[in-house]
C-alpha cells in the first residue's frame, strides 16, 4: 500500500498562488516565482517532454515524489483554471493539452458528471462527483503499491488533511512574499504534524511533515 | 558598525502569537509552543539567571545572536502587555521584573514620554516617542560596534522592514499550526528576500534571511 501525500510550493508568507490568478496567469500575481526552482529541473522537464535540465538535491526531491506516483487527485479548478473554464464547454480538456506530464490516472474532484479522457503517454482524467473517499478508492485502486498524490489546489488539499486521509505532506517553502493570494495552511482544525526531512538549497527549502494521525 | 536584525520564533502557518494573547497568555492560545525550543537551552536560561540546560546547534544560533547584541528595540506591548499596562499606572515596569534577560539598553517604542528606568544586570529601559528611526539612532549610539535587535512585536518589525531598517531577519519556524493570531510576513510592500542560511534541528528550522535593499 502506497502513501498519500502532497507536495506543493508556498510563499514563506504561505501562499501557493499570487492574488488574481487568471487562466492566461494561473498562479497569480507573482506566482510564477514559486515554480522557478521546478521548472529549471531535469525531472520537470522529462515529464513535460523537455530535454535537458538541471539535476542536484531539488531534483532528487521532485524524482523521489515523482516516481513513486501511481495515481494523482486534484481538484476541478487544477484541472480546468477558474473563469471560463470546461464547465461551459465540455469538450474542452483544461491547459493540460494532449500529453499532460502526469503518465498515470488523474481523478479529478467535480460536481459535474463527465466520460473518462485518455491522453497520450499514460495520463487519463477520471471525473468524480461523489466527493475525495469516492475518489480516494479509485486512485489506489489505479496506483496499485504506488503512492497517491494529492496535487491541489490549496481547498483539495485541506479535505484531505481534515478528513484524516493525507499521511505526508511536503511543502517547498520559496523565499518570497506574495503578500496575498490563496493560503495552505488555514482551515485544518487541529491538525498537528511531525517534521521528518529538511532539505535546502539555494532557491528553496523542502519541509517534510508526517501528519499525525 | 552592527547590524540590525530581528530573530523571532514563528508557527509554520505564519504567526508569532496564538489568538487572544492577555497579561497572563502573552502568545496566545498555543503560542507558548512557539517558545518550547527556547526555553529549555542553557543560552536562555542563563541571561534569565537559570543554572543548566542544552546545549547544540539550537543553542549555538540563539547564542550567536545574543552575544554580539549591544541594544534592544522593542514596542510598548512587548514591554508591558496589551491590556491593564502601565499605561494606566506610571510606575508599572511591565513584566521583565528586576533582573530582565536583556542585559543592555532596551529602547522602547510608546506615545507615552516616561524617565528611563535602570534595572539590574545591565538592562535598562528607555522610551522614545518620536518614532523608529530616533530609536534606531539611540540604539545605534548605545550598542556602539555592536548589532541591534529589533526584538518584536510583529507591527514593529513590519515597521523596520517597511523603512528599509532592518538588515537580518532570522525565522525560527516551529512545525505547529496556531491557526490564527499574530502574522510576522505581512504588511511589507515590495520587500524582497535573499535566504543566506538554514539550520534545522528537530525542534525548530532557523531560516536567516537578508532583506534587500
């Protein structure tokens, strides 16, 4: 049995999105910052179809998370972006585009009801209406041994980590100030967690937590 | 020439003090954990007159700071809490009692013009009514060659990152969620971060940060 886990880039203020994100700017005024340190990686740009790229202890980080991955849950925003979305349009496939970087099934949270799409190079979105257990079921029935990532957003996150069903949470803490924007770690009641790694680097710090059950 | 710099324990979820601090709970619901990994260090207890305690790379960063301070900033509720404070009785000198852990001239932010009060053990208390950069200047005067530290509230601190007064800021980040309260990171404008060192113990991560100027 794998885990379930998240892993998610915050603003040392502790946003994961700048204020105002947009379809054309998803992550926000200033978001983009909190990705510089991904994006320059080997282990990003494989995914995404990318040559080359840089590798060291941030990209051990994201390889470690990224390998052992057998099945994603994200929320309907993650996939689809905020206003004018699929909802209107439900031929439309969100930003992910024919290849999405994901190479396994993606179970998507939503209140509307929508056929499976399979996507080139092992991605599939799976549409679930009956809520995070419902869709929890169905990724590790797709993830086998492997772990379950819950990639976001900030709202999707939170379920899980309410509902007791998050065993680790990794944040990839940016030194940056958003100064506004959508929070992570609000909304958890009494959660309490249990450091277990630190690693640093130039562009980031990787915190990893234990939520303790 | 010192530095100016302020060191201050904060909640991963970003707050210094838990919700509703009083005279008697001066952090908050929760926020003495904030305080847990300090307490129990030989580098505290000793300026606090207490004999024993840890030592260890906890130890070593608060000691490093500590011993190369030559005066201390701090506003007026740090000096005497929020509610029921001198304010409303002269002679009241707030809760640092006759032997206070600072052990050099304390400069303390307040409307309120008061003769500066001598303590034991070197500490004294001296308060400015005509703002930050007066106190700045007399405890600049007072440290000589050594660092200044701003030593908290969150609304001052903010107040010498916003001026452009404050070189250092070292975050020791204690993996609890408080959940509401105090934030230290907001209110700052454009302020622009450069990380120069972390050093992670079990307890707390210490993130020393240098703000760009």
């Amino acid at each position: 049995m794998g885990k379930v886990f998240a892993d998610i880039s915050m603003s040392l203020d502790g946003f994961i999105a700048g204020p105002k994100p947009t379809l054309k700017e998803p992550l926000g005024r200033g978001g983009e910052q909190l990705h510089e340190w991904i994006v320059r990686l080997a282990a990003w740009r494989k995914p995404h179809g990318k040559p080359g790229g840089e590798t060291g202890p941030d990209g051990n980080v994201m390889e470690e998370s990224v390998s052992n991955t057998g099945a994603v849950i994200m929320g309907r925003r993650m996939f689809s972006g905020g206003e004018g979305s699929w909802e209107n349009d439900p031929k439309a496939d969100g930003w992910w585009g024919d290849n999405p970087p994901f190479h396994v099934p993606v179970f998507v949270l939503t209140k509307h009801a929508r056929e499976k799409v399979n996507k080139k190079g092992g991605t599939s979105f799976t549409f679930v209406t009956d809520g995070i257990e419902s869709a929890l079921s169905q990724a590790k029935a797709a993830a086998g041994n492997k772990d379950i990532s819950i990639a976001g957003g900030a709202n999707t996150i939170q379920q899980f980590i309410r509902a007791n069903l998050l065993d680790e949470l990794q944040i990839h803490m940016v030194p940056v100030l958003l100064e506004g924007g959508t929070r992570l770690l609000e909304n958890l009641g009494d959660t309490k967690l249990e450091k277990i790694r630190v690693i640093d680097s130039p562009l980031v710090t990787h915190l990893k937590f234990r939520i303790k059950k």
